[in-house]
C-alpha cells in the first residue's frame, strides 16, 4: 500500500503530493521551470478552488506544531503560489526577458 | 496637473538645487571612478551589514565578504552582549580565520572563540589572542599584541553598520542623519521573519540602485504582472509621488497606495485574492502599534499610503510598505560591472498557515520584479559601456538618480582634493 503524504481530509490532491510537495523555495523554483505549463495549469486548477479549506484546516493548528502531512499540504500551497505567475501572467515558466538573470532565496521561514 | 503639489520652485528637482541638465553615467562604467569610489566612499561611509537578530546568542557570529575593500569581516556578539567587528584574518599567517569549505562563501553560526584553521591560534569573542600553538617556539610573542583587528562598529534601531575608516569622520547618528534616525521609532524588532535573496547582477551597483530610486519606470517594465485592466489604467497614469526628502546624503521618495481588496476582481490577480496578499504585502496587516508621524514616515499623510524607500547612502535601501512589513537593499560592488544584490523582507512572524502563505505571496510576487529588474540592468550596463551616447535626460520623477549620482561625484572629489593636499 502507498503510504500518502496529505492528510486525508485533502486525498484529492494527493496526484500532486510527490511532485510539488517541497520544504525550500529553490526546490520549488526549480520545479516550476522544469514543468510544461500543462503540469503547471493542472496543480493550479486542483489547488485554487482548495486553497481556502486547506488554510482554514491548518489554521486550527499553531504553525510550530503542524505534523508531517500537514506541513506537506502547506507546502502543497506554497507551490500553488510557486506557479501563479507563469499561468496567470507571463504563459512562460520563466519570467520574461529575465535570460541568465537568477536571485536566490538563501534564508526562508519555516516551516 | 500633478496629482500631488509640487515645491515652490516648480519641481523636486529644482527644490534639491540639482541641477536640471543632461546626466552623464561615466561613474558607473569607468574603472578608475570605481578604484576611487573604494576609498572615498566604501572605506570612508557608514555600511549597514545585518541586524542584531542575526546575533541571537553570545558567541552568535555572522560574517560579510566585502570584495569592494577587498577584504572580509566577522561581526561578533561577545559575553557583555556587545556587538563587535574584525577583520576576518588571523594575526599569524593571514589565513581567513572563519570560513567553511569555501573561502569567499559567507557564513554564520554561535562559537566559543574562534580557531584559526591552519595553525590552531584562538582568539577570544572580543577578539582577544588566547592561545597560540608552541607558543614557547616563537621570539618575544605577547599575545596582548596580536588580537584580531577591530573594525568600527554601532549598531542604530537594531541595523549593524560599520566603518572601514581608521578614524570614521562622523559618529553612525551623526552620519545617519535626522531624517533617516527619526525612523528608529519604526518597530523593526517586531518584524522578524525573514527571507534573504541574494544574486550576482552583472551591472554597476548604482545603476540597481536607480532602478529602485524612481518609479517612474514601475507602470511599464511590470506591466505584465498584474491583470491588463490595471496595466493600462497605471500606464495611463504614470507615476507621480507626493513627497521626496533629501538629507545629505540620504534621500526618500514616498507613495501613495491602494487597497487591493477594494479592487474589482478583474483588477487584481486570482492568487492574490485567494491568499489575500500580493507586490503591497498582505491585505490583513499585522497590529503594529507606532505612529508613522513618530517615525517621519508617510511625510505627505497619503490615505492610502504606499511604501516610504529610504535610500542610505552608499548602498542601503530601507523601504517601509503600508501593509505593516518592510524590506532592505544591498548593493555590494565587486567591479565597475558586477555587484552582488542581496534583498531581504522582514515579516511579523506568522501566528498560522493563512498568514505563512500571505507572506509566501509577497516573497515570490518580490521575486518577479526583481528578476526583471535585474535583467534590464545588464542590458543598460551594456550600451553604457558603448559611450555611444554620453548625455542622459532626467525627468522630475528619477530626481533621486540625479541626487546619488551626484552624492558619488561630490564624494570622490571630495577624497581627490584630500589626496592633493596631502601630496
């Protein structure tokens, strides 16, 4: 049996677990410019129409005590942001005319 | 008609007595300009290199690659909780005395002295030689004389600035100023959830910092980042702020703002609705009980009101958004064509799951714009460099570009005449 990594009050967005559940912004990152914009569109349309009832679910829990998969549905979130602006501005994972140009996050809050 | 009133002169630019002529970029293309630039301004002004939060515990240590002295420093909380500087270098040899793996990657974390990595000299928090390996070896050594070198250090509203000078010429408060010291009563030490960004970008570091100074550019270059509705309403409007101040040095341009949540839908992006927050940070502010007037902040009394940039000479940018958050520039030379920007957004930190992800909207909408920005400087840098063209217009809005750049030339010909006269 596969072990799940959301809770299971969110199983419908258990497809995008294992692809977009990442604890750091350059996991992410690179995830977006690794993904076609179909992936990208997909993660967005099952996440968006959610992302109210996840953050009212975790609400319920102080941010320092959220468990694993909680912490996964959080980060599920946080790719759902990840990939808003090549859907809903640039049609590009990249954002435009930005070439070689990179900026690091280095030191990010957790969790 | 401007929207907002202009001073009695008939613009900011002729107010500040700056002049109103062509601008000429040579100081952020010239090699010699930069080679004078490292002594008459980054040996010589006040630079911010953290806050005390990064200094949590005694022995919490932090240290800053600082290519434009050449040279790198450790900043160091000691047991009385004072916060100190040294050069990063070991008194025997000259090794790098704190580093890991790489030399020029920066680091941090808590110690109990400091070991030097090539032959086990130890010094004290306080910089303090405390042992020296087969010290009965050595000729005549006192250890008293080989303490790491200090570096002038103060700390101002929990910023930590140093001065590479051997006697800096003016204290931090009086170097600061009262335009920019007024800002201590801003709560920063609430605000303590932080993301770093740093990048190399491949242009002169004024040329970032003139991208940031004037807005005029905002409704154009970022266009694409909001919905077209709002696009073509902000390019319709241009940019015009309500207020800019200058004091010495430093310089503040203000805006005036909007709430978002006000807004018709097809103004504003759907994740934005849907994590309440966007570029202006949070829709729900966080309480943080201070008086902008307190502050010297918001100077014109917008309603809405924007985001105060405060721009400290020589390479620090202070911008205070409406939404209750701030965040800080650096720009640090390496050459006439590279520097490294670091910026960095500081938060209330977040009580739950829907505030984290309000501030991840913030972050990643931060990084957008930046990247763009960053891009169009290479390109400026480029055709610069060509002197193909070698006088620039400046409009009314940009009048703080003309102010730094003048604060740079004002300052290596002030370094220049000292030279002569001490020849």
């Amino acid at each position: 049996m596969d072990a799940t990594l959301l809770p299971s009050e969110f199983a419908d967005l258990e497809p995008f677990a294992a692809t977009w559940c990442l604890a750091t912004e350059r996991e992410r990152y690179a995830a977006r410019l690794a993904s076609t914009m179909d992936e990208m569109q997909a993660l967005y349309d099952a996440t968006m129409p959610r992302a109210e009832a996840a953050m009212t679910y975790l609400d319920q829990i102080p941010l320092d005590e959220l468990s694993a998969d909680q912490v996964h549905l959080l980060h599920l979130l946080y790719s759902m942001v990840m990939v808003s602006f090549p859907i809903e501005c640039w049609g590009q994972p990249r954002v435009p005319d930005s070439g070689a140009a990179y900026l690091d996050l280095v030191v990010e809050p957790g969790p | 008609m401007p929207r907002w009133p202009k001073p009695p002169e008939g613009s900011w630019t002729e107010h500040f007595d700056l002049g109103t002529e062509p601008m000429n970029y040579d100081d952020s293309i010239s090699q010699e300009f930069f080679e004078l630039e490292r002594e008459a301004v980054f040996k010589r002004a006040w630079l911010n290199v953290g806050r005390v939060e990064q200094l949590p515990r005694t022995g919490s240590y932090f240290t800053k690659e600082l290519a434009v002295a050449k040279t790198s420093i450790v900043v160091v909380k000691g047991k009385d909780g004072e916060v100190r500087a040294f050069y990063n270098m070991c008194r025997h040899r000259g090794n790098k005395l704190v580093w890991n793996d790489y030399p020029k990657e920066e680091t941090s974390g808590t110690t109990r002295q400091f070991v030097c990595k090539y032959h086990a000299w130890r010094y004290d928090l306080d910089g303090a030689c405390s042992f020296v390996q087969q010290e009965q070896e050595f000729f005549d050594l006192d250890k008293a004389d080989y303490g790491l070198v200090p570096v002038h250090c103060d700390v101002w509203a929990g910023f930590i600035f140093v001065n590479l000078a051997k006697e800096p010429e003016q204290s931090l408060r009086d170097f600061l100023g009262p335009m920019v010291t007024k800002m201590e009563n801003y709560p920063f030490e609430k605000l303590t959830e932080r993301y770093f960004y740093r990048a190399t970008v491949k242009s002169n570091w004024k040329l970032y910092m003139d991208a940031f100074q004037e807005f005029y550019h905002a409704p154009i270059l970022h266009a694409k980042q909001s919905p077209p509705e709002w696009s073509s309403a902000a390019a319709k409007a241009g940019f015009e702020a309500p207020a800019y101040k200058v004091d010495g040095p430093h310089r503040l341009v203000s805006t005036a703002g909007v709430h978002p949540w006000n807004l018709a839908e097809d103004m504003t992006k759907p994740v934005d609705r849907v994590t309440r927050s966007g570029l202006f940070g949070p829709w729900d502010a966080p309480e943080l009980d201070f008086d902008p007037k307190d502050a010297g902040i918001n100077p014109a009394g917008c309603d809405p009101w924007g985001l105060d940039s405060f721009q400290l000479w020589p390479n620090f940018v202070i911008l205070v958004w409406g939404q209750n958050w701030y965040l800080t520039y650096h720009y640090w030379p390496v050459a006439p064509d590279e520097h490294v920007f670091e910026g960095t957004l500081y938060f209330v930190p977040a009580k739950n799951a829907r505030e984290r992800v309000a501030h991840e909207n913030a972050a990643v909408t931060f990084k957008e714009f930046g990247l763009q920005d960053a891009n169009t400087l290479e390109a400026t840098q480029t055709m610069l460099e060509s002197r193909v063209i070698e006088r620039f217009p400046l409009m009314d809005q940009e009048v703080l570009v003309r102010h730094m750049h003048k604060v740079a030339r004002d300052w290596v010909d002030e370094y220049k005449k000292k030279q002569d006269v001490e020849v």
